[in-house]
C-alpha cells in the first residue's frame, strides 16, 4: 500500500518542513494548501517547490526530480501530491508480457511478423536539465487508450523523438502531442531509457501499442549499463526499408486529429495573432516602426548615416501554432522577399538576403526569390553606396508571416493536474 502523509500546517518560503525518500504512489496530502491555488511546480535532486496564489511552499524530498507526480484534490479540496514513476516498460514476447530492462540477448519479442530474439539492449540515463536543448528532452506521456480501446494498456512514456507506428510507417511521438492524451510530461526530470534491437528493424509491442525496434543510426557509443528505470527513447534519420519515416502532414494531421477526437476532454488550442509587430533596430539602438503599408509592402523610414538595421517581428513554430503533426521546429518570423532602399534619388535593390548562405538572423536560403529571418535578422544598407546626408525609404516585401503564439509555449507542465 502506498504511504500517505498528511500535513496541515506550512510555511512559507522555502522552509523545509519534511524530508522523506519517496517510493512509486507514495502520496502527501498538503491539507492546507488549497490545489486549485497551484501555479507550477518544480523539483530538484533534493526537494519539491510549489508555487501558488497565496505563496511559496518547499517539502525537502531528497531524490524528487527523478520522479513523476501527479497533483489532485482531497475531499476538502487540499492538494494531494503522488509520487510516480514509469516501471519497467512491458514489451509481449512468446510467453506473455516482459519488462524491458529484464530483457537479454536471445529473449524472443513478438513482433507483426512472429516471434524474433533480441540482438541487443541499449540503455542510457539522463537529467533534462543537463541536456543542451532540456525543452526537447522531456518525455511524451501517451496515456492509457489513447491510441485506440486498451492501446497503451498504461501509460507508456517515450522520448520526442521515439516513434511509433501506423499503417507500417514511423511517426514521432512529439508530433502526436495534443496536451490531454499524449502531453509532453515535465515532471520527470530524470531517466533512463531503453533501445531493444532486433535482428533487422521491426515494430513490437510495448504497453500493446506498436513501436519501434531500435535502429543503428550511429548512436550506439551514447548508451551505457545502468540497471535503473525503463523507458523507451529513440531517434530516427530517415527510418528503414522495414519501417519508412512519415512525418507529412498528409499523413500525420488525420492521425494526430483521431487520437485528439479521443481525448476525454477538449485539446487545449493555442491562442493567437497575425500581427508580427514588424519594425527596424537601427546600428545606432534605434527602434524605427513602419510608416506605412501597401499590400506586401512594409515602408520605414531612415534617419540619415544609418548603416545597417535589424528587421525585428514576432516568431513562432510552425510545430506549435498549426499543430505538432506539422514537423517544422524552426522558429519563424517573416519570409521576405525584394527589399529596396530609396535614397540619393536612386533605387538600391537589397539582395544580400537572397544570396549569402550565412547571414546573421535568417534562416537556410531555400528560394532565390524569399527567405524566413528568425525573427531578428540583419539589413546592411550600403550596397551600392547610397548612404547619403539625407534620410531614405526601406521598402520591404513580407511575402508571409504568422500567426504567432501570444504567449511563449511554457516550460512547465501546462496542466499538472493531467498528469498521471
């Protein structure tokens, strides 16, 4: 049975008012901390934090961030805090359900073409934070039916990029998310994942949804021989003649929109804006806004000596404004096309943008008519030694832009009470 500790009296700001060596489902009731006034949550290799309307509170809970959590209400509306964590991840094999870790070479997997043996079992252990990107490296939690009626059979945890299969093709998880069903989980900030290889690269079953074997993609010299916690994690080039990748959107947005259309309560839909807030940050600091716009046309005005400038909108990724089964993670301001300079009674094309390879602030050239900036990118002005004494006219052509997420894609768990 799980242990449950109840407390009901706190103090604030980071007093450490209990110290306990958690185990999967031990629970604490905070009786005095009303749930709904929870704000976020963090935990760290020592303790947990929580923030809320009337104040901060910390439990010292050595050991916290290596595990999941779930936040719900008591009876009185209190908050309950629930340790948990992913156990061994149950793969079907000939003779019923095995966890991965107790998997070793020549244990036979079920896979769609029969029972195959396990070449080879790779696991590597790490802590998000640690990590140069952390915001790719949380887990994606694909809850319990999600998939379809028992698909998973529990929850089944997976790196962004671990992939699983539909109609005999590999699409990542991440691009599965919708923040009910599958939701990027930000509560478990270490772990340890598994890669079971097979002869050549198959689907088997894990939590009875269909996955991926691994696959050498020259990766092999990252994992290591920790016997700790299970869970799956993967990446993929281009995946194999066995089990093609697919990430178009043709083919994942009618996935992506039934596993949605399964969820138990509404996604959760972005909120945003077309506006890119487009203006110009001069060599000088100045910050110069449009002084007018005709159709794809966006005219600013130059003060004289000014040498180069910074076109400066909004951005966002394709992945969170339009959907993750859009696999476009770059971050996007506008796509620009001509940009002219009126000055000296002359007109100046600007084209270094549609040129140069490596230019501060925009993104790879993939057109020779427009190119995407990051959302801060560089203008030089003196093609053609037209900086003169009096200020001049930048015209600048925004092909496309938009929409833009109001509020940046959060860092925590967007509903800790989802987890689970």
């Amino acid at each position: 049975m799980p242990d449950r500790l109840l407390l009901n009296h706190l103090p604030r700001r980071n007093r450490h008012v209990l110290a306990m060596s958690p185990e999967p489902n031990d629970t604490i009731d905070l009786a005095s901390i009303p749930a709904a006034s929870v704000t976020s949550v963090t935990t760290t290799s020592t303790g947990i934090t929580f923030y809320t309307t009337g104040g901060t509170y910390s439990l010292n809970v050595p050991g916290a961030s290596s595990y999941g959590y779930t936040l719900s209400s008591d009876s009185n509306g209190g908050l309950i805090y629930t340790t948990c964590f992913a156990e061994g991840t149950s793969l079907t094999t000939p003779d019923g359900e095995a966890t991965v870790e107790t998997l070793v070479p020549g244990t036979l997997v079920m896979t769609p073409k029969g029972a195959m043996p396990v070449k080879w079992l790779g696991h590597r252990s790490i802590t998000v934070a640690d990590q140069r990107v952390p915001e790719e490296n949380w887990l994606v939690r694909i809850r319990e039916g999600a998939l379809a009626d028992g698909v998973p059979s529990r929850d089944l945890l997976v790196t962004q990029e671990h992939c699983m299969v539909f109609e005999g093709k590999l699409v990542p998880a991440r691009m599965l998310v919708n923040g009910v069903s599958i939701l990027i989980d930000r509560t478990i900030n270490s772990y340890t994942y598994y890669h079971v290889e097979l002869e050549s690269h198959e689907a088997v079953w894990a939590e009875n949804a269909l996955t991926e074997s691994y696959l050498d993609t020259g990766n092999r010299s990252q994992f290591d021989n920790q016997t700790v916690t299970a869970i799956f994690g993967g990446s993929k080039a281009g995946g194999s003649e066995t089990l093609p990748l697919e990430t178009s959107r043709a083919f994942v947005e009618p996935i992506h929109a039934a596993i949605a259309a399964r969820a138990a309560s509404a996604v959760p839909q972005p909120e945003l804006t077309t506006d890119p807030d487009l203006h110009l940050v001069t060599n000088f600091g100045q910050i110069i806004r449009p002084l007018r716009q005709a159709n794809d046309r966006v005219m600013f005005m130059i003060p004289a000596a000014v040498e180069s400038v910074s076109l400066v909108s909004r951005t966002s990724r394709p992945s969170d404004t339009i959907g993750p089964f859009v696999d476009d993670r770059r971050s996007l301001g506008v796509l620009v096309g001509d940009v002219s300079l009126f000055a000296s009674r002359k007109t100046v094309r600007l084209t270094a943008h549609l040129s140069m390879s490596h230019l501060s602030g925009w993104h790879e050239l993939e057109s020779s008519r427009y190119r995407w900036t990051d959302g801060n990118a560089a203008l030089s002005l003196r093609d053609g030694s037209t900086l003169g004494k009096n200020p001049s006219l930048l015209s600048v052509q925004i092909v496309s832009s938009g929409p833009y997420l109001l509020k940046d894609v959060p860092v925590t768990q967007p509903d800790l009470r989802q987890v689970g």
